[in-house]
C-alpha cells in the first residue's frame, strides 16, 4: 500500500519511487511507483497537445470551436448565419482588406484588429447586401496615407448594406469609416481626418462619436445624421450638405457645427470661432450656437426657427447675407457679451424678418446695439422683438441704411435714450379695433 | 491675389480625445476663391527662429492668463 495522490497536499514531494496506491475502491488494491503514475498520465492526456487553436474562430450549435489562422479564412468557410470570434490582437502588415459576409457577426471579444500598412487598403470593407454586425473591440487602420477613397479602417460600399456597431475605431493617418452604404449605427470613430464620413443620400447614421484632429469630427455629405457627436481640433465638429437631427458639433478652432439643407434640435460650439452656421436656403429648427465668434450664423434664404445664438467674443446672432427668397428668424434668442447682439444684412430683394426674438446686448459701450439692420438693398421686418442693450447710447434698433424698415411690436428695455435709432420706420399703417395691423 | 489674414489659434500637445502635437491654425479669407481657409502648422515643423517667435508669443499669451 503506497501513498495516495490525496496524500497532497500534505504531502508536497513524490520521488518517483514512492509506491502510489492507483486502485479503485472496492478493487483488489493496486499500485505503482510515483514514476510509473507519471508515465501512464503522460500518455492518457497526450491529446491536449493537439487541440486545435487560432486567433478566430466559429463554434457550431453544440459550442464546439473550428479556429482559423486569418480572419478572412473565417469569413469565406463560415456561412451568413455565422459568429466569428476573435480570440487575440490580429495585426496585418500585408496590403489586404478583410471583405466582410452578409448577415455574418463579428464578435471582435475585446480585441484588436488591426491594418498596419502603407498602401490603400482599407482594414475592412463591407460590400454585399445584407445586414452585419460587429462589435466588443476595436478596428484600426495605421500608417496608410490619409484619403477620402480610400485607407480606411472601414468601408461601407453597399447602398442595401447595413452596419449594427458596438465598436471603437482609430485610424491616426486618415479617414476612420467611410459610409458610401446602408444605415450605419453604434461606433466611436478617432482619427486624423473625419472619424466618419457619411455619402449616401438614403443612408441614416445613429448614435455614433466622430473625432478628427485635422479635418471635420463628423462630415455628413448625404445622408442623415441622428444622435451623433463630432468633435474636431483642427476644423468644424460636425459638416453638413444634408440632414442632422440631435446632433451635437464642437471644434476646438472653427465651426463647431456648419449645418446642411435641415438640421433639427442640433447644438454647435466653436472655442475659436462660430457656433453655429445655417446654410443659404436651409431650415434649422430649435438649433443652438454658442462661439467665440458669432454663436449663430445664418446665409441667406434660411429659415430659422426656435433658434439661439451666444457669444462671448462677437456677434450673438450674424445674418451674413440675404437673396432673393426671404431669409426668417423665429422665436429666437440672441445674446452678446462684447458686441452686437444680433446683426442682419439684406442685399438682394427678399425680406430679412426677424419676429418674436429676444436680442440682448451685454457690452456697455455706446455701440452695443441690440438689433443692427443694415445692407444695400435694406427689406427688414422687425417685429415683436424684445430689445435689451446695457449703454444709454446704444439703441434697442439701429440701422445705418436708409429705408426698407418695418419695425412694429418691438418692446425695448428702459437704458438706451433713442430706443428705435432708424432713418425712417416705413409702418404708416395702424391697428384696427381688433388690433390687427398689416404691414406697410 | 489676396490672402486676407482672420486669426490664428494656437494649440498645446494634448492626449486627449486624441493625440495633438502643439501647433498654430492659421485661418485666412482666399478673395480670388472667395472662401475661408486655413493652415496648420506643427511646432515641429518650424524653423529655430520660427519656434523662438512662438515660445515668445505663447509666454505673452501665458503672462496674460488672470
């Protein structure tokens, strides 16, 4: 009768002519010498040396795993149904983009795949119809030269593919996901150019963070962008020629969000220069601008509705410019603490309305105006505003233009000495007994 | 042509969202264009002399923080 392996741990050290008791109870006692034991285990577990491993790889219905050496390999052998699981950092170092399958998951398990190349691969791409998903990890591209085609970490390139994201991008030499595809959703993007670029026109992008140091956080050029946050060091924090919806834009040097044709419930804030910019001949409603230069902007034609503009260096609000279609300002809220609080140009034949704004002016100086009106083809309506400015020499109205003012219904707070400081105020007209009045 | 100077902003090395060497942007109107553009320049890619004028300029800017 030897020692039993139940000896341990009490027992720490076996020489290998220690008899070990191997038998079964209830058996006729067995035994064999602690070497011997060693030898027969060796033998019985010799399997373990030759299960299988890979850096990916897909389990089928019973959990079981086939592994793959590349991503790709696990791509082309699994079917549409299929998870692929990272299960280590991948690093490409060759000129080769992983070209994703419809309806297959990506499950990146917290890793890293990353494209560490100098040519113009992109790290993924996704170009077939179908829905894909990938998510728990991190996708880079680096070293690439920085390209609006091509050199991304990833590449939508199908109008009918849809990306469901819950994952990190970088890419410290270019364009993080370029989106010329489907609707796009769930990914935070860092890069040296856009952290996304968005270029379909019936392509919707939700709930996704774009940063950029040297070109536009997030650069909506058709689409819709919805939920989304653009952050730029070097440019504007979100760039728009199309849609945005509860999109929020800061840049640490220009704009912090230059809308596009509509943009709705959207915040913009510039460290360094303009809050907010409303396209010529777009609609913005509730949009807020908050800048160091002007906090709202708006181009002519626009139409701009529920809006704010705070600045603390310049203009609250900056009406550039008018065309020939009206450009409107609705139920809005302008404030300056060392300028005009709201400045309009018209120059062309349509009207500059500006209704039911509050203009505040907070700089005391003589030409802290709260409403300045002024152009070389003066159409201004000015109407149920409510003017405040802080120096008695400034004016609650001020134009320097000579006629195409209609100033009605303006409430203007007790400091200035000439409240309304106009040429001449084209209202002749006078409310009836109802207090209806028409303009003229 | 005309290059129409507007401001600039200068801005420290950060880490944070993401990695920025300091540098200056120097933004300007372009009149035959006829459309806002900027420039940006890394410290490191100033001259001696160039980044002697910026020490200066960030240690003024620096005196004037209250």
């Amino acid at each position: 009768m030897g020692f039993k392996i139940s000896d341990y741990p009490s027992k720490t050290v076996f020489n290998d002519t220690d008899l070990m008791d191997v038998s079964t109870a209830g058996t006729t006692s067995e035994s064999m010498t602690y070497a011997q034991l060693k030898t027969n285990l060796n033998a019985n577990l010799s399997f373990l040396s030759s299960v299988p491993s890979g850096v990916c790889g897909i389990a089928d219905a019973s959990g079981v795993y086939t592994y793959y050496s590349t991503l790709q390999d696990a791509i082309n052998a699994g079917s549409s149904t299929d998870t692929i699981t990272l299960f280590a950092d991948i690093t490409e170092t060759t000129n080769i983009t992983v070209t994703l399958k419809a309806g297959q998951k990506i499950n990146l398990n917290g890793h890293t795949y990353k494209l560490d190349q100098v040519g113009s691969a992109n790290a993924f791409t996704i170009n077939t119809v179908g829905d894909f998903h990938i998510y728990n990890g991190n996708i880079e591209r680096v070293n690439g030269t920085a390209s609006t085609s091509n050199n991304f970490a990833v590449y939508v390139n199908n109008t009918s593919a849809n990306l469901i994201g819950d994952f990190i991008v970088k890419n410290p030499n270019g364009v993080g996901v370029k989106i010329d595809g489907g609707d796009v959703s769930g990914i935070r993007s860092y890069c040296f150019w856009p952290g996304i670029i968005l270029n379909n026109t019936s392509a919707q992008l939700n709930n996704c963070e774009s940063y950029a140091t040297n070109s536009y956080g997030l650069w909506v050029l058709n689409g819709t962008a919805r939920n989304c946050y653009g952050f730029s060091s070097g440019n504007d924090g979100i760039r728009s020629t199309d849609k945005l919806e509860n999109c929020y834009g800061y840049s640490e040097s220009t704009y912090g969000l230059f809308g596009g044709t509509e943009s709705y419930n959207c915040f913009g804030r510039s460290d360094a220069d303009v809050g907010y910019h409303a396209k010529d001949s777009s609609i913005n409603t509730n949009c807020t601008g908050v800048g160091v230069g002007s906090g709202y902007e708006a181009d002519a034609g626009s139409k701009n509705i529920d809006f704010k503009g705070i600045s603390s260096g310049y203009l609250g609000v900056e009406g550039l410019s008018s065309g020939t279609t009206e450009t409107i300002y609705v139920n809005g809220y302008a404030e300056s603490f060392l300028n005009i609080a709201f400045y309009a140009i018209s120059n062309s034949t349509g009207d500059v309305k500006v209704i039911n704004t509050t203009c505040k002016c907070n700089e005391d100086n003589s030409t802290g105006h709260a409403l300045y009106l002024t152009g070389s083809n003066p159409n201004f309506i000015a109407q149920n505003n409510n003017l405040e400015v802080k120096n008695a020499g400034a004016n609650g109205i001020f134009s320097d233009t000579v006629g195409g003012i209609y100033a009605l219904g303006n409430v203007i707070n007790v400091t200035p000495t000439t409240p309304i400081n106009i040429v001449a105020n084209k209202m002749t007209n006078t409310p009836d007994s109802y207090n209806n009045i028409q303009i003229g | 042509m005309a290059l129409i100077y507007k401001q600039t902003v200068t801005q420290n090395e950060k880490t944070s969202p993401l990695p920025m060497d300091e540098r200056l942007i120097v933004q300007y109107f372009d009149d035959v264009a006829e459309e806002d553009k900027q420039n940006i320049v890394n410290y490191d890619d100033l001259t001696a002399e160039e980044q002697a004028t910026f020490d200066a300029y960030k240690a003024l800017c620096e005196s004037k923080m209250v």
